[in-house]
C-alpha cells in the first residue's frame, strides 16, 4: 500500500491523490470492521472502483473535537418503519462532492465521544446536498460543505 501512495504522489497533486485514495481509505474500515453483511456488499462496490465512499465526522462548529460534533440521528417511525433520521452538517470532507456513500458520524445518544455512531448513507436518500469547497491545492479531492436534513 505504501509504494502504491509513493507512485500516485509523484503526480504531484494533494488534491488528486485524496481524491482517488482517501474516502476508500478512511470511509471502508468501517463497514469491514463493523458493517452487517448488506454494508459490507457496499464496501465491496467501493474497493472495485464501482463506487466512491466519504467519511463525515469535521463540522462547521466542531472541526475535528468529535465529541461534540451538532449532527444528530433519531430513531422516528417512517411509513410504518424505525429507522434513523440524519439532521446536521458536515465540512472539509475529502470525496463529499463525488460520494455515492457517506459514513456520517452523528449523536445518537448523550453527550461526549460516547453518544456516537457510524451511520451508512446512501446519496439516493431526500434531504442530502453537497458543496464542493475550493480548497487551495485540494481541488481534485471533492472535498464538500454536506447538509443532511431529514435524511432516512
């Protein structure tokens, strides 16, 4: 892996090499380490170059202090169905603007690191906008402003 990242930043371009490296290598590990059998068919896609995937912890109002990150996930009943939904922001994420999939941190329980959880996010889903950022050096990277308002 390391000689691989030697050779692709010889391009030398930060911003194309996040954008073709960094959401598979920080947006996958969870699904392969924690993912039910279905997500870790969506890290499959990712791995095969068939999908992009991004991780959203940074915010607005709490950059990288994850523990009190705003983005919060209910439990609501939807047409008859519980599932999780998503309300907050996320900034400066790396693969945000071409994301198929998005790990999304949010508070699903009290405060501090202890009330978090990994959601899987489908761009499909109503209530998702990307930004693109125009980062200095970083344009390829798609890094993103990502509102998610209602998402289920």
């Amino acid at each position: 892996e390391l000689i691989a990242w030697e050779e692709i930043c010889r391009l030398g371009s930060g911003g194309l090499t996040w954008g073709i490296c960094e959401g598979i290598q920080i947006g996958v590990p969870p699904l392969l380490n924690f993912g039910t059998p279905e997500m870790k068919k969506v890290a499959q896609q990712c791995l095969m170059g068939e999908k992009v995937i991004c991780l959203c912890i940074s915010e607005p109002y709490a950059g990288s202090d994850v523990a009190n990150i705003r983005c919060k996930a209910e439990k609501k009943v939807v047409n008859g169905e519980e599932v999780y939904v998503v309300n907050g922001e996320k900034k400066w994420i790396t693969n945000g603007t071409y994301a198929d999939y998005f790990i999304v941190a949010a508070r699903t329980g009290g405060k501090g690191n202890k009330g978090i959880s990994l959601l899987l996010v489908d761009r499909s889903m109503a209530g998702i906008e990307t930004k693109k950022m125009d980062c200095m050096g970083m344009f390829a990277s798609g890094t993103a402003y990502i509102t998610l308002e209602d998402v289920h």
